[in-house]
C-alpha cells in the first residue's frame, strides 16, 4: 500500500513560506491551547508516527522536504528504513539508508515497492504527494491538522493537476488536540 503521513495548518499548508516547521510543535503565541471543552477532555487516540513508521518498508521523499528533515539537527526519525530522496541533482550521502533517485516520483514509488517487500511505501513531500496523487498511486493518507492558519506557505494539494477525492475512514484525536484525518482514494472500499 502506498501511503502519505503529513501535519498542515488549518489553511493547509505543511511548511512556511521558508519552509519553517517549529510552528508544529512550538508554544503558540496567543496562549490559547490547542484544544477546549469536550475536545480537551477526549482521550487521543490518533496514529502516532512511530506505529505509523512500523508498517513502512520504504520511503519516498522529495528533496525539499529532506533538506528540511535535515535542517532539524540531530532529529532523524525513520531510523534504517531505506529512503529514496526524488531529485535532480546531488545528494551528499549522509545516511546508508538514504539514496538519491533521479527519475519520476512514479518510478521512484515502484522502486520503493520492491524494497519495501510486503511492507507499505511512505511518500513524503507536498509535490511529492501532489504527484502521487495525480497519478492515482497514493492508497492512503493520514493528514494531522493543526487548529493554526499560517496564512502563507508550502501547500500539500494546492498545485494538483485534477481533482482528487478521498474517502473519510475515521477522524481521531491527535496529541493534546490536533485532528487527525485518515483518508483513502482506494476504489474497492
């Protein structure tokens, strides 16, 4: 199965404008907490991206994002899962389980398949998803959204080429009061 596995902000963006991403996890500025009444008081019960990670046996990222991941510092959260960054130009090889691919995030998806044996691909990436969308690779995707409107940014579905529908499985808690979406495109539902 191929997967997506993404946080956005309320207007739906997943980075900043310069691709910053603490406002995901930093106290917010106007104290007021992420969740109130009987949101606060129900238990989480969202997909955490550890149990997400165990059923991955390959990803698929797009350069910007990994460039982001890496700007993080020590923080490397995929630990040995065999990576294939989609990109056009050199990669510095920083990790063993990381490998440039330079080719289609469609071919780059199928090369995932096979590393990844009966496990699922993960595709990472805003343009990286929007292209596995719009060619109708993506199965299913877990989108976290933060009650924060950035007001500019990196968009996830902005930029696709066609209309993509998705199916609601289940709508979760996430954390202290996020919302958690689980979506899929699957057909045979």
């Amino acid at each position: 199965m191929i997967r997506g596995y993404l946080a956005m902000s309320l207007d739906g963006f997943i980075a900043g404008p310069n691709d910053e991403v603490a406002w995901l996890e930093e106290e917010r500025e106007t104290g007021l907490p992420l969740a109130a009444d009987e949101w606060a008081r129900r238990p989480s019960a969202g997909l955490e991206f550890d149990a997400f990670l165990e059923r991955v046996g390959a990803i698929v990222m797009g350069r910007r994002t990994y460039d982001v991941v890496c700007g993080l510092g020590d923080a490397w959260f995929y630990g040995d899962i065999p990576m294939l960054i989609v990109t056009s130009s050199d990669l510095p090889r920083a990790r063993e389980s990381v490998t440039a691919f330079h080719g289609s995030v469609a071919d780059a998806i199928a090369a995932a398949q096979d590393l990844a044996g009966d496990k699922d691909v993960y595709v990472d990436g805003g343009r990286t998803v929007r292209t596995a969308l719009d060619a109708r690779l993506l199965d299913h995707l877990v989108i976290t959204v933060i009650p924060t409107a950035l007001g500019d940014g990196i968009p996830l579905f902005a930029g696709l080429d066609e209309r993509a529908d998705f199916a609601v499985e289940r709508v979760e808690k996430w954390g202290p009061g996020a919302v958690q979406l689980h979506l899929t495109t699957r057909r045979e539902i």
